[in-house]
C-alpha cells in the first residue's frame, strides 16, 4: 500500500470499513501494479497512466468504490449504483456480504481496457 492509503485507512475509525478497503486496495494493486495514488478531496484517487481507474472513498454509514471506464462492464441488477455508465459505483454497508470475486474480475477488466 502506498502512504497516501495506508493513512487513509489507518484514519477509519470503523474495523469493517478498515477491512474492506484493505482488500479493494489489495485487489487494484494486484491488478494494476503500475498503479498511483493521490490524495484528492481528502479519499484516494487511484490512477492509470495519470487518468482516473478507481477512487475509494468512506462516509459514516458505507464505503463507496467508483470504477472508471467501465461502461462495458455487465453486472446483477442493483450491484452497483445508478449513474454514468462510465462510472460505476459500489456502496458497501456494514454487514454487508462483499463480493471480492466479482470486484476484483471488475478491477481486472478495466485495468486492461485502452483508455483508462
């Protein structure tokens, strides 16, 4: 993990929401090794060749995990939030059962795609 994430966790004051970003960081880093990260509006900006991938980001009550380039990706009604298909969004909830698998196959798809 690099600093600006590790501190960003560190900061969390929930174990779920620690855990959870723990293993989505693990998940883009093993996708996209060549990754980097900034700080920006105080949530990580993780980032492919200097254009936005995924960006991390906790509220009080869920973690949300935004996924950029994505419109050709194909997921259950409901996965991820409505919005703009190149965006695609996950809110995660405390108790909320996660589906790493299908997140990190998300991950691997568009860290592959041109123009990401």
């Amino acid at each position: 993990m690099s600093d600006v994430v590790t501190d960003y966790i560190q900061n969390l004051k929930q174990t779920w929401q620690v855990e959870i970003c723990q293993k989505i960081d693990q998940i883009v880093r093993e996708a996209l090794p060549e990754v980097t990260v900034r700080l920006q509006y105080g949530k990580p900006h993780y980032l492919k060749d200097g254009k936005y991938a995924y960006v991390l980001s906790s509220a009080k009550e869920w973690i949300t995990f935004t996924i950029f380039n994505a419109a050709a990706l194909e997921a259950p009604e409901g996965f991820f939030e409505a919005g703009d298909p190149e965006r695609k969004t996950i809110k995660i909830r405390s108790g909320q059962p996660v589906d790493y698998d299908r997140l990190a196959h998300f991950v691997q798809q568009t860290a592959h795609t041109p123009g990401a």
